[in-house]
C-alpha cells in the first residue's frame, strides 16, 4: 500500500493558525487522506482504483451509513495552544494520543486569555451554560477586560516571586488561574475528529472552543476533502429525529399542526430551523 501524499495538506504542514489572542493550531503530521478511506473500504492496495467520483460517493456512503472503521484509519497530529479552560472542555474527548506541557517541569509563560470586547456578555437566562444575547453596556465590558487583566497580572507575579524564592513549580503554579495558556500535541483519528469537530462547530458550544473547531476544521479539510464534504453534508449540517419527531414530520407532511410541546418542540424547531 502507497504512502498517501495530499498536496493541499502539505502545503499546511507546520503553519500556525492562528486562534484567539495568543494561541494557534498545527498540522505536524498526518497518515492517509481520502484514497485510504477508500482502500480501508475495499480492502484494496496502491492508489484507488476508482474515479473520483466514484470514491466520493463511496466516502458519502460509508458516512451517512455509519460504516466509520474506514475514517479511522486516517490520523492527523496537531500541535496546539489553547487557554486552560479551553483545554479541559477538548480533553472530554477522550479517543485521542495527547501530550501536554508540564507546570511541574516547566516555567508557564506569562500568557493569558483575554476576551475580545465584544465576547463579553451576561449570563443567558435560559440557558445555564451560555451567553445571553443582550447587549452589554461598554463601559461594563471594559471594566469585565480590566478585572480580569489586573487577577492574571497578579496571580502570574506571586508565581514569579513564589519561583525566585525557591518554591518548587508544581506549587508555585496551583493558583495560576484557568485563562493561562497551555500546549499539548493532539493525535486523532478522522472519525474521532468529525465527532469533535461536530459537537465544538455547533452554535451551542462555547465561543472560545469553537474558533478553535473552526481552525482545525481547516486542516482536516485539507486532508480529506471528499471526507469533510460528506461530514459537513450529513453530520454538521444534517439532523437526526427520534421515532416521535419522525411522527410529527410525517403529520406535518400531511397539512396537521405540530402536536409536541415544551421543550421538546423548542429541540424538534431547533433541528428544522437552527
């Protein structure tokens, strides 16, 4: 079997994207790209022995039926920099290789993530985990990015005094606060990336992630275009329905009103309507 080489990959090998104030994503590495799904498929050897088109339709196939074993032979590594909060929310996906930078072993940088002005936002009150959309006065979100500058400032200088003093690191680090930035290579098959990718590209996930989402996206899209066309076309973009929601389409195919109520409507109208 061939070693796959992707043109628009390479050419993204070892450049930064960039992601918030002070992080990036990059591609250091990948195994495979399209033609290995469809070998993976077909048990087949050397380059693909179909057209284009035709692969294409196959990697539609297997997608939007499930037959995921042949994404996963396809790996990308990515070496990325992210705020700590950030990261604890990514390290829920748990079907990855991963190696972070140690406090331990390492002095951290004085880096920290600062919201843009217009991210500042109050808490949504109908959702408990998220940004309401009301506006926020100016002079409120300057004050929130002075706030959070003058802890980050502070915390990282009892860091540095603890540090000078001879205090080991894996102490002196435990009260650098969650905007701290910090780096760890991240290997994922594409199957496992998709399912990130799905869930952290979604309007509901926190902003911050999903700007890396969207980098990432970047790359995998590179690597396996016919791939991340059927990923955008079936799991991004698509919707499933449960066997009541099935119910309600049919009724509503029929000319009858929709008959659920609550928060299941709210979730059906969400899925129709984004």
């Amino acid at each position: 079997m061939a070693h796959i080489v992707v043109a628009e990959a390479e050419e993204l090998l070892d450049k930064e994207i960039k992601v918030l104030d002070h992080g990036f994503v990059r591609l250091v590495d990948y195994m495979g790209g399209d033609e290995r799904i469809v070998q993976a498929a077909r048990v087949s050897y050397g380059e693909g022995t179909k057209a284009v088109r035709r692969n294409a339709a196959l990697i539609d196939y297997l997608l939007a039926h499930e037959h995921t074993s042949p994404f996963e032979h396809v790996v990308l590594e990515m070496h990325c920099k992210m705020p700590i909060f950030v990261a604890r929310q990514w390290i829920r996906h748990r079907t990855a290789r991963i190696n972070e930078i140690s406090g331990r072993y390492s002095i951290m940088k004085d880096e920290f993530y600062v919201p843009p002005a217009s991210q500042v936002s109050f808490q949504s009150k109908d959702n408990k985990q998220g940004r309401d959309t009301a506006e926020v006065p100016p002079e409120m979100r300057q004050r929130v990015i002075e706030l959070l500058r003058q802890d980050q400032s502070h915390a990282y200088a009892t860091y540095q005094e603890m540090l000078n003093d001879g205090i080991a690191k894996e102490l002196a680090r435990i009260n650098l606060p969650l905007s701290l930035y910090t780096e760890w290579y991240w290997q994922m098959d594409l199957h496992n990336l998709f399912h990130f990718l799905a869930l952290r590209m979604d309007m509901h996930a926190q902003w911050e992630i999903r700007e890396y989402a969207n980098a990432i996206a970047v790359m995998a899209k590179a690597v396996a275009p016919l791939a991340y066309e059927a990923f955008d076309r079936h799991l991004l973009n698509g919707r499933r329905f449960s066997a009541e929601e099935m119910e309600v389409l049919r009724n509503l195919l029929k000319g009858e009103p929709n008959s659920l109520e609550g928060i299941k409507k709210l979730d059906f109208e969400q899925k129709l309507f984004g």
